[in-house]
C-alpha cells in the first residue's frame, strides 16, 4: 500500500515543465519550437570554465571535498565580492552549495520550525514556498503589483507579520518579473524584519544581469541577512549545479552539519570548473553576453507591446517579461497551451508563480537569439488576430 506524507499534498509541480515536456513532442515531431519558457541562458559555459574542469577531471582525483566546498573558491568568491562591490565578505561565511536551492534548503533547514511561516512575495519564484513546506513551515504569499515593482515594502510586512512568522524571502532581480530593490529599501526590509525578531533572505541569484543600472549586494549594507546566490544564470553553469550562500557567522557551523547529511560536499568538478569564472577572460565573455540579453530585452519588449502586451513595469534584471495579456485572453494558460500548439511558441503561464492574478500574465524569458524573439513575436501575432 503506497503511503505518501500528507506534506505532498500541498506540493504542486513546476507547470513549466509541463509547457517543455510539450515542446519537446511537437520538436520531436517536427515541429519549430522557439522557447521562451526556460529560465535557462542559452550560451554554452563559457570556455575557461571548461578548460579548468577538464584539466582537473584528467588528474583523474575527483573526491569529495570539504562540506561548506573548497576553500579555494569560498576566497575567490571573497574576491569577487570585494573586486565587483567593493565589500569585504569573510571566506568563512560562503557556502558553497548544489546550485542556489541547494542554498535556501539549508537556510531553511535551519531557520524553520514546524508551523513556522514564511513570508513571499507573489507573484515569485515557486520553488520557494514549496521548499517551506517541506520543511514543515507555512508559506504566506504576500501579493505585489506594478505599484510598487512587484516588490514588497515594510508595510506589507506589517500587514502579514504574525505571532508564528519566521522572516522574508525576497529576490533582486525578482523571478518572474525581473525588478530589483534598491539598497535602501533592502535595508528598510531588514529594519522592519529584524524590529520583529525575523530573518531577512536575500535571493540574489540573477545578479550581474542588470540593464541600465549597477548590480548591487545587500551584503554591502548588511551583515545580519542570507544571500543567496549561484554559478547558474550570470556565470552560465545551469547544468553544473553549483551556487554559494553567504550567512551570518553564527549560523556557519549549523549549515555545515545539515550539508554534510543532506550533500556529502557540492560537485567536486563543478567547484573546480568554478575557480575560473572570475578569471579577466571570463568576466569578458559573461559581459558581453549580459549586453546580448539587453539588445535581446530591448527588441522584445517593444514587439510585444506593439501587439497587445502591457507591461505595467519594465525589467532591469534577469531574463524575463512578466506580461499583462488581460485584454488579449481570459487565462494565460489557454493562451500558453494555444500559442505552443498554433505558433511553436513556448511560454510560461502566471500559474507558475503564485495566486496573485496568474491568469492576467504570462512570463516570457528572452534567453534565445534576437531574430528567434523577432520571429516569435510575429508568430504570436498571427495567432492573436485569431482570437
């Protein structure tokens, strides 16, 4: 008799794996498919990481390393912080991790109680209140609009706070909708947050692609928070799995026990692949491409606009439009089912990233070639003349 916890229950899938399971039948089939689904860069890991990884798997010495990874590469990401943002992070505090879920498990693993409840802003990355309860804690979506970027302010927090809440999760740049926060009000969350005796998490796992602005680190205001980051959408190492996490000294050897059970070490490749990203030559290529996704944001964003799509705020970060398709459709998710099967166009409906109006949006990522995205736009626009 099969006999699955009760948690599982409130687990719903990755509705975008849905969208690509699709994509890839009608491909398989014959079909054209231009993915716009798929948080995921489509250049290939830049070449120097390469190198270092296969120089280091032809030693043939591929062990585990130690939990919290490679002290070589904790300091290079020390670097990295001081050379980019002109803050100083101790080694000691970065953890390397199995991408940036790896990340936010063993922040949550030791952060939530059961009944502990989390605070997130909706619409949001959905992994994120899946995590929370899984580790037995509550999360509590917390809407946001173009009123304020999508992002949420102290007075959301003190709308929601409750008794039982354990902190706020936040993300600058924001999946799916690509905003950012700004340091000040990074630093107004964490007042509010730790005026409540809560925990401020900080995904900042698209930084470094920003279009028109600096990227910044909450870590240059604040000691007191998590950040989370990763190897994957910046530095192009999707597959790779490989992320870091920068915590409160306190919290460091808590982390360590839980990363010892839950992984062993993060890859021993993948690190090693890693201690070339911030080499010159890489920074060069992981630059260029970053102006590549900003010519790519600039010709789409005007296409769809012209078509019908309203977008109450522009993206100044990652690789998404979050679109308003209200006056084209009644559910975003009929309209992603019939642009895939009619115009080969793969998009991800708002059903994804929470309850917060998901029938009103579609996220559309740009992580393909400018003249696909031109294409792409003009496929959905024959499409729409049609409804």
């Amino acid at each position: 008799m099969t006999r699955i916890a009760r948690r599982m229950a409130d687990i719903q899938p990755f509705h975008v794996m849905e969208i690509l399971k699709r994509a890839h039948e009608l491909a398989a089939a014959g079909r054209d498919i231009i993915h716009l689904e798929v948080g995921e860069p489509d250049f290939p890991t830049p070449q120097p990481m390469v190198d270092a990884a296969r120089r280091f798997l032809e030693g043939g010495h591929v062990h585990y390393t130690p939990a919290l990874g490679l002290t070589a590469l904790r300091e290079a990401i020390s670097r990295f912080y001081h050379d980019r943002f002109g803050t100083d992070v101790a080694p000691e505090r970065i953890i390397v991790t199995p991408g940036a879920s790896g990340g936010l498990m063993l922040a949550l693993g030791v952060l939530t109680d059961p009944g502990d409840e989390w605070l997130l802003p909706d619409p949001g990355y959905p992994s994120n209140r899946h995590l929370v309860r899984s580790f037995e804690g509550r999360p509590v979506p917390l809407p946001v609009d173009a009123t304020t970027r999508f992002q949420p302010t102290p007075a959301h927090l003190a709308q929601a706070w409750t008794p039982r809440t354990r902190g706020l999760m936040v993300a600058s740049p924001a999946n799916p909708t690509g905003t950012l926060l700004e340091l000040d009000e990074i630093e107004a969350l964490q007042q509010a947050v730790t005026a409540r005796g809560g925990v401020l998490i900080v995904d900042e796992i698209y930084q470094g692609l920003c279009y028109g602005v600096e990227a910044r680190t909450a870590l240059s205001r604040l000691d007191d928070v998590f950040v989370v980051n990763s190897f994957s959408k910046y530095f192009g190492m999707t597959g790779w799995r490989l992320g870091w996490m920068v915590v409160p000294e306190a919290y460091v050897r808590d982390i360590e026990k839980l990363a010892q059970h839950f992984f062993i070490s993060p890859s021993t490749p993948a690190q090693h692949a890693a201690l070339a990203a911030f080499q010159p030559t890489t920074l060069e290529i992981l630059e260029a491409r970053r102006h590549a996704f900003a010519e790519r944001r600039n010709a789409l964003l005007p296409a769809l606009r012209n078509i019908g799509f309203r977008f109450a705020t522009e993206p100044q970060g990652a690789f998404y439009l979050y679109a308003d398709i209200s006056d084209l459709a009644d559910s975003s998710e009929a309209l992603a089912r019939r642009l895939i099967e009619e115009a080969g166009v793969a998009t991800t409906p708002g059903l994804d990233f929470g309850d917060n109006a998901p029938e009103k949006h579609l996220r559309i990522a740009y992580t393909t070639d400018e003249g696909r995205l031109v294409e792409a736009a003009e496929r959905i626009a024959r499409v729409l003349k049609h409804l």
